[in-house]
C-alpha cells in the first residue's frame, strides 16, 4: 500500500478474447486481473435465479439490496465470485445467463450499484481489468487502455470452436446472431455504452492466434507503463 498503484483497462466487445488474454498479461506482470463481466454475470445470475425478468428494471433494481458480492482469487489467480456466501462462478458462464448480464447491464442503477466494487479493487492492487467501460467510465486516469475487439464472424467462431472443444457444441449461426445481438444491446444503451475511450489504443485480434494476440497486448501494455 501506499504507493500509486497502476492500473490498464481493456474494453471491447464479448468474444474478442479479452478475458483469456488479459488474465494471461496480468499473470507475467504480476498484476491482478479483475473480470468485471463476472460481476454484471452475478447480478444477471441472481435475477435469473429469483424469476426476475431483466427487462423488469424496477424489479431488478428492488434485488439489489439484497446482494452482497464477493470476490475471491485462488492460486491461479483466477477469480471466483460469492453472491451472499454461496459460489457461483460456474453458474455464470451459463449461456442463458450472456445474455441476462446484457440486459441487467442496462440499467444505470446496477451500474452504480457496482461501481465502487471495481474501483476499490484498483485502488489496492495493480490491476488489469476488462469490461466495456473501465477506460471511459470506471478508471478514466488508468494508465494504460486497450480497446480489444475483432470482427463479429471471428468472434463467433472462437466461441463455437471453444464450445466443441468442451463438449457442448452449438450451432455457428445462432452464436453470430447471439454476438451480434450482444453487441447490439452493449453498445446501444444510454448507460455507459461500450465504445473505445478517447485515449484508447485499438487493437483488432482478428486473425490471429492465441500467441500472436498474447504478444501484441503485453508488448503494448509495457511500452505505455
Ligand atoms: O464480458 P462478459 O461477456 O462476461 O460480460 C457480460 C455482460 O456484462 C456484457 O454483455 C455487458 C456487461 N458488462 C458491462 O456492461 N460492463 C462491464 N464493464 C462488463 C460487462
């Protein structure tokens, strides 16, 4: 404590691979990598868990003093999340759940409701932390901000190869729509939509492997650090 700690954003879209790369960056800098999808994950769990419609803002909103968030972090560093004591960090990689995120995401009252849960990570660690605001809304003084994105087809494609590799294959169509979809809903939203910050470093994965995104990503992060 004490000292200034440094913080990077990296924000884009789902799919472009945010959250395995910045997880591996975070690991060889010895930073704190924070998932903030994982938290709007927990709230949309949670509403998807009482029978709350998303598009039910007042009923969402009437949830919210009920939740007490937790996050954890095991040897790997991965990050784990508790919603009143009981883990549900598997739960809220469910498909259904994408989307309930998205539409919980909207309203600016789970945004606020949020919002100190992200900065106060950043205020005790060096962090790299992912989202679709950290660079415009959450940390606008970070010292490094990515926009991390690539086109909607790769994209899809990443998440259907991923899929079948898993076991649980699903069709490549409806993972195009669902991203579009996704994209749609993230960006066109009056809160907080996702949108690169003014000060963002943009960089397309599209293409690329794991590898060659890996290095692209640390190597800027360490020229601007
Ligand atoms: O990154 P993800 O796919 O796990 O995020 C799930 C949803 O949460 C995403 O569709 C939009 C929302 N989200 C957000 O609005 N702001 C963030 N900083 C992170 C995620």
């Amino acid at each position: 404590m004490g000292e200034k700690k440094r913080a990077v954003a990296i924000d884009g879209p789902s799919g472009a691979g945010k959250s395995t790369l910045a997880r591996a960056v975070a690991r060889k800098l010895g930073f704190r990598y924070v998932d903030t999808g994982a938290i709007y994950r927990s709230v949309g769990y949670f509403a998807f868990s009482k029978g709350v419609a998303p598009s039910d803002w007042e009923a969402v909103m009437k949830l919210l003093p009920e939740i007490s968030l937790e996050i954890s972090y095991d040897g790997d560093g991965l990050q784990h999340m508790s919603i009143n004591g009981r883990d549900v960090t598997r739960e809220i990689r469910l498909p259904e759940i994408s989307m309930y995120a998205s539409r919980v995401s909207a309203i600016p009252a789970v945004r606020d409701f949020l919002m100190e849960t992200q900065r106060s990570m950043a205020r005790t660690h060096d962090v790299i932390m992912d989202g679709r605001d950290i660079g415009t809304v959450v940390l606008p003084g970070a010292d490094v901000k990515i926009f991390l994105t690539a086109t909607p087809e790769d994209r899809a494609m990443r998440r259907y190869l991923e899929l079948k590799e898993r076991g649980t294959p699903q069709d490549y169509n409806k993972l195009l729509t669902e991203i579009r979809e996704r994209d749609y809903n993230d960006s066109h939203r009056s809160a907080a939509p996702l949108r690169p910050a003014e000060d963002a470093v943009v960089l397309d994965t599209t293409g690329n492997t794991f590898e060659q995104s890996f290095q692209l990503l640390l190597r800027t992060i360490e020229e601007r650090l």
